[in-house]
C-alpha cells in the first residue's frame, strides 16, 4: 500500500475518532482525490492551489509540555512541522521536520493522525497566498529534551499543555491540539 492510500485510511480512522471535524476530513480528501485524478501533486509546495504539509506535536517524556517553535517567517508561536517536498509519508514528513527544527535525538512519531488543520499562507515575495493542509502526528522525545534552535525560528520552547489549552491568545489550533491531547491522556488514566 502506497503512503498516500495509507493517508486516505489514516483519514478515515481520524473521522471515526473526531465526527465533529467531518467538513475538514472532506476538504483533505477532496486534495489527495485530485493528487489521484491528475490535478497536480499535492505533496509538494509548487501546487499552489494548496498543498499537504505536515507537522509534530513534540511532546516530552512526562507528556505535560510541547515544543514550541517561534516561527520566522509568521511571527507566532506554533508545533513544529513543514512541506512535504515530495514525500507522501506524513507521518515521516513530521519525524523529519521535528528533528532538523529542534535538533533533538531519540525522537519516536506515532503513525496515527493527531489533528488536521487547513489554513491559508498570505503571499511572500513572489510566492501567491496558498493553503496549507497540514497533517499532525504526536511526536515523543526521547533521551536529551536540549534543543538547538535552527535558522527556521526565532527560538523554542517547552510550554505545559494545560497552561495552551486555557490561554486565549495562543493559536486556536494549539489550543485545539492542547485540548485533544489532554482528553487523550485522560482516558488512558495518566
């Protein structure tokens, strides 16, 4: 099985888990139809009609905190995560983007999607406004949680979930991931 019609399972199992989210579940399959139906490959970032990309819920060895970046190039706080360039393993994608953003080792991805997200990137330079339809996956670290800062932020940080998923000001998606996460850990009984 190709790591696109693995997305297209991965897709039914998250709508299984959050029926709520069914109008974004369409919007994501409505771009992996047209990757299939010739409307341009949707994994990487020169289809500008919209593009998949992928990121990770960097969670730490407690699961109390996630790794945030101070994004460069948007100026707010978010997870980690970046273009699939080609490679339709999201999952990997989200792995690989976690750890050239923070530099940690013994990282572990969980191949089960976490969260979906589609949200609109206003132009730069020469490059058009476009959507992003990013695929999140809880990523663990493991051994050192001693990041090093890379050239894509403007720095990093561990903050508590609980502290994202009650502030106001931090990105809706974030508190909607802080939020998934916590009644995750609930009914595993942490």
């Amino acid at each position: 099985m190709s790591p696109d019609q693995s997305l297209g399972r991965q897709l039914g199992d998250y709508l299984q888990r959050w029926p709520a989210e069914a109008a974004t579940v369409a919007l994501f399959r409505e771009l992996l139809d047209g990757h299939h139906g010739g409307a341009g490959n949707a994994y990487v970032r020169d289809r500008q009609a919209g593009h998949f990309t992928a990121s990770a819920w960097l969670v730490d060895r407690t699961g109390t905190r996630v790794l945030l970046t101070h994004h460069r190039k948007l100026g707010r706080w978010l997870q980690l995560g970046g273009h699939a360039d080609g490679d339709e393993d999201l999952a990997r994608v989200a792995l690989t983007e976690a750890r050239e953003e923070s530099g940690l080792e013994g990282l572990a991805v969980e191949p089960v999607l976490f969260d979906l997200d589609r949200h609109w990137i206003p132009a730069r330079g020469d490059v058009p406004g476009h959507w992003h339809y990013d695929a999140r996956y809880v990523v663990r670290a493991g051994g050192s949680e001693r990041f090093v800062v890379s050239g894509e932020s403007l720095a990093l940080a561990w903050r508590p979930i609980a502290e994202i998923a009650g502030d106001p000001a931090a990105d809706a998606s974030l508190r909607r991931m802080a939020g998934k996460w916590r009644e995750g850990v609930n009914r595993r009984g942490r």
